[in-house]
C-alpha cells in the first residue's frame, strides 16, 4: 500500500469463514511493527478494549465481522507492517509506504568521468520509487551557434506523478534552466578523462626526454578533444615541480608525441607526468585536470660542464726548519655538487704545467697535496672534472709562487666563535717588501667534524676582503668550521694560513705575567709586566685595572679591608694588575686574570685606579691624585701627587 505525503490512512480488516459468528468484530485488533499506535494518531474506539488486549491496537468497530484503522496524517517511511489479528492470530498483512510526488534534485552536476556516467545528481529523500530518465539534445546542425551547445532534460516519476526539467549550457560554464526548476550552482559539462594511457619514453639525450602516449579509448571519440599537460621533477629538486608545456593544438589526434627539452641536470631521474583535460574546460579551474600518468627516467650522462673553482691564494705552503728548497704544498678547490657532475666515476685530475709526470701523494674530493715540491721556482697547477665520459672541457689553474716572491702569511690568525653561526676572524697585517703591494685578503672556512690540523673534509668557501684585519663570517648552521686568510697582491699571494683553534667570546684569553716593581722613588713607583695571550681571541684591550692596598703580613698577602687613613712612612703594600678587553659584538666588557707584586715602603691612599690607553701616550688624570705617564708598551710609571 502506498500513501502520499499528507493524505490519511485508512484499513480494514474483516473476518468471514462462511458461518455466522456473532459479535467478530470484538476479537479483532490492529498492531503496527509490533508496537501499539499512539492514541493522538487513531481513532479512538466505540468501546474499550479488556486487559487481554491492552497491547494491540485499538480501532473502531464498523459492524459485527469488521474494524477499521484510521490515521490522519501517517509520516513518510519506506515501509511500516500493519497486522490483522483475530484472538492474537495474524489474518492479513499490509505494507505500507509514506512517500511524496517527485521533487527537484540537488546538486546537477554533468561532469563525465571518462566521457561515462554523463550527469549526476543527489536525489531528495523519498520512501516512494522515483524513477529518473536523462536525455540531451545536441544543438540544431542548421543554426550558427557553437558546436559545445546542449539541451539537458531530466525526466522524473514515480506513482504520484511525474515532473520534467530541461537544461541549457553554453561554452565556457554559462547555463541557464528552461523550466521552473530553481536550481542554482549548475556546473557546465565538462568531461572529466582518465589519465593518457601507454605513457612511454622512446629517446633521451642529456637535457632532454622525448616522450609518447594514448588518449584513453572512450576519449578517442570525444568530439571537443583533449589538451594535454606536462610536468617534471628532477632528484635535485626536492618537492618542486615544473611546467614542461601544455599541447593544445590537435586536440582530436588519439596519439601524441612530446619532446621535453632544456633540463637542467644530465645523469639524473627525472619524474615526469602528464595529464588530460577537455578542450571545451574552463582555463583556471584545476579540477577539470585528470589524474596523471608517469614515469620515471634517468638522462644521459656527458662529461662535466665546469672544473672546480679556485682563487688566488687557494693554497697551503709549508716547509720545515731551515730547508728553503722543498716543501709541502696543499691545493685546494671548491667541490663540484653531486647535481652538476653530470655523470658516473666522477673524480678531479691534477698535473703541475711542465712536469705532467710529478703526481699528488694524495688525492681527494677538495685537495691535493704534493710532496719535496721545489719552492725555488714557481708553479703552475692544472685541475679538471672528470666523469666516465671525460674530462671537463675547460679547466682551472692555480699559481704557486717561488720563495721569493711568495708574500709573507698574516700573523697572530685567529678565529673566534660567538654561537648560531657567528664567527670573528683577526689577524696582524704582513710585513710587505717595497716591491709587492698587498691588495686584498681572501677568507677561507670548511665544515668538518675536527677542527686542525687535521685536514677539512668538507665543501670549501671564500669570500675576498678588502684590506683590513678584521672582519665577521656567518654560516648556515652551528658546528665545526675550519677557518683559513690568506694575504694577495696583484700577481702573488701568501697562501692559506689556518686558525690553529677557536676562541671562546666570553672569556678573556689576556694574562698578565712577571709584575714588577722597577722603580721606586720619593712619591712614586713604577710597575712593569708582561702581557700574555693565546691565539685564538680577537678582543681589544680597552685599558688595564691597577689596584694597590696595605698589607697585613708579608707571609700572608692579604690585604687591609675598607679605606686607609693616618698611614705612616715605611709601609708594605700589595699591587694587583689585570688587563680589561672589549667583546667586539656585543661591546661588553670583562677583566681577565690578575698578577700582583708587594715591595713599595710609602704612604698611598687604598684605591682602585682604571688606566685606559691613550693614542698620543701623554698625560693623562685619575681621580684621587693619580697621575699616569706612558713609559712603554709594558709599563705604566704611577705618580703620587702630594699637595700638602
């Protein structure tokens, strides 16, 4: 039984075996899946039903052998059991179904998968079987209008009734609805294609891949035709795709060929990927791209396009005591990327330009190093790229200078670390000969797991100064950077000089040694020390810190506390000196260790006297009557002016 959505419900149940039975109507009940009807939603009864049939449902009485189950408005359902019983015995059965007329459907979406399944659409909930029927109308071959204009119609029906709509698209998505359907956010048809079948490589060079597919079959009949778009990623290019074209000419032709040219790596895997669209598409839309084909392949190796490179100063000249006719001599270059070796067996050759025969003792992937080389003439050295298919077409060359005009290395080289990267390099200027005229500095670091003198594994870099001795170096990330400066003219250098270790920025690498007392006068003394220093800081010294106090007892050393006053002649006092130094990035200052010395018998004050440099070394006042005068570089004459 099938009701429409709002109409009442109405069954009856009688019972007749061919004998007379007074009164049937009273063993008679209604029940409804096994639960009894709500009584807002029936009829109610002419009488009331006893306790044994206080569970079925209750119903009118229409005469002696017949009930009847009356609802007003049943809810829509797919199909709800309504049972006769007689004394609990079931005698007939009804199923029943709640359902409307045919409604509009949501979301029209002619979208073909494949040039199949042309159209789809959600169909609104309803319990009663609708049937839909879809038929289209290509456009009328005797009008002038584009060939991408159709006529939907969408047919639906079930027992109620039917209903019709028509749609009509027109290229590039614009649609309007021919009936009174409201139907809004249509989607212009558009076919949606499988991926290019049989997709094939059938040549490669170094830079390019020439390449073959297949339309799939149900698209080789696709009236507009298909573009085709291409894509590709390289192993060098981490997650970074690029557009290697789009064909959009021919766009019926079942068979397309493609050369994809102008890659940048030879001896690589290459992924490469095509896909398909309709030529009717809208251009920006994205979604109306397929799923891709790809594959995978790798280039032709060639030999490699470019030697290491190097620069003047590039290399390490070391020669032992007083043998000044041979020597040591490391060559250095910067290593090609594994994305430009272009090729399998990829190593670097080195000879020596008029003795090809003299070889490397070692060999590696960013130097050479030459033993009992002859330091009285200068030399020429060659380096190539070389892979399984030959050596680099041009080539690089460094220039190591006789002794004589080799210019003399940098001094006091040191290398400070200041954490994330950071580093400050120092150095001492060279002494020059007046025939050669320094021009320029090149800064040299590395990444290795050691510091030296053990050799730098990693990828060298350099960047050339101009001529200072100080200078700043960021990298990339924290760990161990080997740092090297070498000192160039215009036709000479001085070769590199290594930073024997790092520096610490926090901490004073000055010390002062073998304080003494030189002089002591009427009113006066004189201090005298040594300034001590490791090789791996670059701080300045900004002044010195003097302090001076009574002493106790000659054994102990200490020193009276707070200040001195009624001081009489011939007395002990204890003198401490400490150098002060200036972080030259942060600006801050700290005062390193200290040394002390106690032999001066004369009456001073307790006091803390800080003597800073002077650029003229003149006169200079302190508070508290404390003069000081510049004696050299490794003293400090302290005055006491009496003016009593």
């Amino acid at each position: 039984m099938v009701v429409e959505y709002g109409d009442p419900l109405d069954i009856t149940c009688a019972f007749d075996t061919g004998t007379p039975m007074p009164n049937a109507s009273r063993f008679l009940a209604f029940r409804k899946n096994d639960e009894t009807v709500s009584p807002e939603v029936v009829t109610m009864p002419h009488s009331k039903m006893n306790d044994v049939r206080a569970s079925l449902l209750q119903t009118e009485i229409v005469n002696s052998t017949t009930i009847k189950l009356h609802i007003d408005k049943p809810n829509k359902v797919s199909a709800d059991l309504y049972t006769c019983l007689m004394n609990n015995t079931p005698v007939s059965l009804n199923f029943v179904t709640v359902g409307t007329k045919p409604q509009a459907v949501e979301d029209f979406n002619c979208i073909s998968y494949n040039f199949d399944n042309l159209c789809s659409w959600t169909p609104p909930e309803n319990y009663v079987k609708t049937n839909y029927h879809l038929t289209y109308t290509l456009r009328d071959t005797s009008s002038r209008r584009g060939h991408n204009e159709y006529f939907f119609t969408l047919k639906m029906e079930n027992v109620f009734g039917e209903i019709s709509t028509t749609f009509q698209n027109f290229a590039h998505g614009k649609c309007r609805k021919v009936s009174t359907q409201n139907l809004t956010n249509l989607v212009f048809p558009t076919v949606l294609p499988e991926p290019p079948e049989n997709l094939t490589v059938i040549s490669t060079t170094s830079s390019s891949v020439y390449l073959r597919w297949q339309l799939p079959e149900s698209m080789q009949i696709f009236t507009p035709g298909v573009h085709h778009r291409i894509f590709y990623q390289s192993e060098y290019d981490g997650k970074q795709w690029s557009f290697g074209g789009e064909i959009t000419d021919n766009a019926t032709q079942k068979e397309k060929f493609f050369n994809l040219t102008n890659l940048q790596y030879a001896h690589a895997l290459y992924d490469i990927r095509v896909s398909l669209r309709s030529a009717d598409a809208i251009v920006d839309d994205e979604s109306t791209w397929s799923r891709h084909a790809s594959v995978t392949i790798r280039t032709d190796s060639k030999v490699p396009d470019e030697p290491p490179k190097t620069i003047i100063g590039g290399f390490e000249l070391l020669h032992f005591g007083d043998d000044l006719q041979f020597g040591e001599v490391y060559i250095y270059w910067q290593q090609i990327p594994k994305k430009k070796r272009n090729g399998p067996d990829f190593r670097y050759k080195i000879s020596v330009e008029a003795n090809p025969a003299l070889q490397p003792s070692k060999l590696t992937d960013n130097y050479a190093k030459f033993d009992n080389l002859s330091i009285l003439s200068s030399h020429m050295f060659h380096i190539w790229s070389e892979n399984a298919r030959g050596l680099s077409l041009e080539k690089s060359i460094i220039m190591v200078p006789s002794h004589r005009d080799l210019v003399e290395k940098p001094k006091n080289f040191a290398k400070v670390d200041y954490g994330g990267g950071r580093y400050e390099l120092c150095w001492k200027t060279p002494k020059i000969p007046p025939f050669q005229h320094l021009q320029s500095y090149t800064i040299f670091w590395c990444e290795d797991k050691r510091e030296r003198p053990h050799q730098c594994g990693g990828r060298i870099n350099w960047r050339v100064i101009p001529l200072t001795t100080r200078t700043q170096v960021s990298v990339a990330k924290d760990g161990i950077f080997q740092f090297a400066v070498s000192a160039n003219t215009g036709r000479s250098s001085s070769g590199m000089l290594w930073a024997p270790c790092t520096g610490v920025h926090d901490k004073n690498m000055y010390k002062i040694k073998n304080l003494q007392l030189k002089l002591n006068g009427l009113g006066y003394t004189e201090l005298q020390w040594t300034l001590k220093r490791d090789n791996c800081h670059c701080h300045r010294i900004v002044g010195f810190i003097v302090h001076y106090c009574q002493m106790l007892s000659l054994v102990t050393l200490e020193c009276r506390g707070g200040n001195i006053t009624d001081l009489s002649h011939d007395t002990l006092y204890k003198f401490t000196v400490a150098v002060r130094i200036e972080n030259n990035l942060t600006g801050q200052q700290t005062t390193g260790d200290v040394d002390f010395v106690g032999t001066f018998h004369r009456i001073w004050d307790n006091h803390l006297a800080e003597l800073t440099e002077c650029s003229k070394c003149g006169r200079k006042f302190f508070p508290h009557r404390i003069e000081a005068h510049r004696r050299a570089c490794a003293g400090l004459r302290i005055e006491l002016k009496n003016k009593k």
